[in-house]
C-alpha cells in the first residue's frame, strides 16, 4: 500500500464499517484505492456504488475505470455504454483519462467513439 494515503484509507475503512452504504465515504475510499493502485479493492467498490446509486452515470463510468485498469476491457466498455446511457457525456475527458487508457487501442471503445463522433 501506498504509505502516502495509508492514512486517509484506515480512516474512510473505519467510517465503512461503521456505515456501510455510506456514498461519500464509498466515493472517497474507492478513490484512494486507486490512487494507491490497490484496484481490486476499488472495483469492489465502485460494484457497490453502482447498486447503491444504478442511475448514476459517474457511478457507472467509475466502474469502466475499475475494470479498464484491471484489463477487463469488455466489461470496461460495457460499464461506460450503461455510463454513457445514464447520461455520461464528458467524452473530452473519456479520451483524456489515463484509467481508461489501456482501452485507447480496444476496437469496441474506439466504436463509442465514432458513435458518438469523438475525435481522438
């Protein structure tokens, strides 16, 4: 584990266990998961948020993220068409994200792409 956020993911893990369907603390912790590269634990959960809030298109784009970063890039693509679906439109920043780079040469993302006439 990153000894930079070791900190911050004790204490947003106890406020979890204290309350455990807590969005803002999800939110935070899943963040901090992933800047300490610890994405398993992130994809868990960003699978939570999702069940928590399954309108919620940044929910479902941070699950893409989640899985892109893991290599599951099906179920990558697939998360970001449900976020897409939702209403997810910054697809300036889609392009931009370094999570979702391992998708950058997947042909199935570069079609949400030019479905969406996104410029690369």
């Amino acid at each position: 584990m990153s000894e930079k956020f070791e900190f911050e993911i004790e204490f947003f893990e106890s406020l979890l266990r204290k309350d455990t369907k807590n969005i803002e603390v999800i939110e935070i912790l899943g963040e901090l998961y992933t800047r300490s590269r610890r994405y398993k634990e992130g994809l868990k959960l960003d699978r939570k948020l999702v069940k928590l809030r399954p309108e919620n298109p940044t929910a479902h784009y941070n699950l893409a993220c989640s899985y892109a970063l893991l290599e599951r890039r099906a179920e990558a693509v697939q998360s970001l068409k449900d976020a897409i679906g939702k209403g997810y439109n910054d697809f300036k920043w889609m392009i931009q994200d370094q999570d979702l780079k391992g998708l950058h040469n997947y042909a199935n993302f570069k079609k949400i792409l030019e479905e969406h006439k996104i410029q690369t």
